[in-house]
C-alpha cells in the first residue's frame, strides 16, 4: 500500500484490501469483457503463408469491419485475403502508419459466433504458451459482463466474490463503468515530449444509474488505469453524468485528476501509458521506489500479477 500523504509504503496481502476502505467510498469496476480476439489463418488460400490476425477495435455495430494487428506484418498488404478455413475471411482494405490494419470480416454466420467459435483467448505477448479455454473464463474478472475488450482490465482479477462482500460490509458503495482495452491502454509511447503523444481512442460507457453512485460518494476507489481513464474523461467532458463515447486521454505526471480518490493497479510496464498514470497520481520518485522495493521483495508484476493500493 502507497500512502500518498505519508509518502511511504508497505506491504500488505489483498485479503485485507476491505480493511482500506470506509463508509461513504465508492469502487469503481470497469465491467469489460475480453473476447477471443486472436485468430490464426492464412493469407490468400487455406494453403498460403500462416498469419495471425489480432482484432483489436470494432468500427462498426456487427463487427464486420476493424482495427487488427497481424503477424507477420511484411507479408500482409492491402488488397490480401486472410482464410480461417471456410467460416471466414478477412480482407485488407488498408494499412496504417504503425503497422496496423483495417480489415473487414467476411462469414456466412454472425460475425460474433464465429469469432468465439474460432477465436482464442487474447494473453498478454509475454506469456509464451497457446491459450486454452481455461483461459477463457480465467482471464476475465468477475464482474465481466460487456463485450469488446482485447485483454482484461487486470486490477480486476484480485476480486472473488468474497471480497466484493467484505467490501461492501465495510461500507462501501460499489458502481461500474465500461472502457473496452484495446491498443490505447497497452501499445507503447512513441515520442519523447509527453504533450505531443497521442493514444488509439478506446470506447467507454458510464450509466447514469452507475453515475448517481459515483456522486454521491465520499470518495471513488478506481480498481485499474481503466477506471480511472473513465472517470476523467467524463469530468473533463460534462462531470459524472451519463456519457458513452470514445476517449483517448493521456494521463501523466501534471495532471489534475478531477475524481479519483484512490487507486488499486497492478505493476506496469517501463515506457507505458498506464505507469505515467501512476506516477502523475502518486509522484514518481514515490511511485519508482514503490516499485524498487516490489523487486527487491519478490512482488510478481503485469497482467496476472501483484497489486498495490494508491492512497
């Protein structure tokens, strides 16, 4: 647990994470779902060279047309097909400055039934293995119930419906936002001056049944960056009022956070958006010696990792 006020740390287990919160806060869950977003095809006949599609954003309501990813990349080029058997298809309309593309999806059935018919379960790039469908279940969180995101909101994970229950005992609210994980929160900066870099736009949601919890609370606990880049965007649009649309927002150290009372994130990797927002919330020097110390003590860090309460 980081103390900001005391700017001093230590270590706890997150059993006692309850024991941190009090009447009148607020947690705050983005309630994502990963889907199966990795696919392995071949490109222009079920013969060709393997390639493997990473769909990361939607850009239309049946998911016909998206953003992806493949690999490898020098192969695929505009005007190429990529087979998944005979269920579906996958059409290079362009390619982009950083190595993405846009594809359209072609099936004779419901583009989302194939895709979790076919797809697998998206694991972070430094975990070496083939999904399973273990994994279908065990990367998500338990609160999953909103399609669309490329990996979990990983903060998430620590939760059991148990310590939902100590938490709510402990007096305090719980409300639920939806930002979909795609490549804004996980590619790495480019750029060296922080105020020129720009970050892919990802979809986010806030209620106002959801909304009308956050204002009343005495404080708001943001389980994950995601949660965190939710409710600031919708303070920085209109406050804590119903809002849907697509965010890009940047958050580094000078940052004036607007709602966030505390945050409960996992470690992050050097060089990313997502340990810039940490630092602009708690200070690097704090944040950096935090982490120092969760080395040292052996602490596991990213997606199915340890966590740490910012206060």
């Amino acid at each position: 647990m980081i103390s900001r006020e005391k700017q001093s740390f230590r270590d706890d287990v997150f059993s006692n994470f309850p024991s941190y919160l009090r009447p009148g806060d607020c947690l705050v869950l983005n309630d994502t779902r990963v889907f199966p977003a990795r696919l392995q095809g071949r490109r222009n006949s079920n013969t060709g060279a393997r390639i493997e599609l990473f769909l990361a954003r939607a850009l239309d309501t049946e998911e016909k047309t998206w953003t992806a990813l493949v690999k490898p990349g020098k192969r695929v080029r505009k005007g190429d097909h990529i087979l998944f058997g005979n269920a579906l298809r996958a059409e290079v309309l362009d390619e982009s400055e950083f190595g993405e593309r846009r594809v359209r999806l072609h099936g004779a059935e419901p583009i989302k039934d194939v895709l979790e018919r076919l797809g697998e379960t998206p694991l972070p790039p430094y975990i070496h293995r083939r999904a399973t469908e273990w994994d279908r279940e065990r990367y998500q969180t338990i609160f999953a119930e909103k399609r669309g995101s490329v990996a979990a909101p990983t903060a998430g994970l620590h939760f059991t419906p148990r310590i939902l229950d100590d938490c709510r005992a402990a007096g305090a609210d719980i409300a639920h936002v939806t930002l979909h994980v795609g490549l804004g929160t996980f590619a790495p900066l480019r750029g060296d001056e922080l105020s020129k870099i720009t970050l892919h736009e990802e979809y986010f949601e806030l209620r106002e049944s959801e909304a009308e919890v956050l204002r009343r609370a005495g404080r708001l606990v943001c389980v994950g960056t995601t949660s965190v880049r939710t409710i600031e965007t919708a303070m920085l649009r209109q406050g804590l009022h119903s809002i849907a649309g697509e965010t890009n927002l940047f958050i580094y150290p000078g940052f004036h956070f607007r709602a966030t009372g505390a945050i409960l994130t996992n470690f992050h990797l050097p060089q990313s958006s997502l340990l810039m927002l940490v630092c602009a919330f708690a200070g690097r020097d704090l944040v950096l010696a935090a982490y120092h110390h969760a080395i040292d003590a052996g602490y596991r860090f990213f997606s199915y990792g340890d966590s740490m309460l910012i206060e």
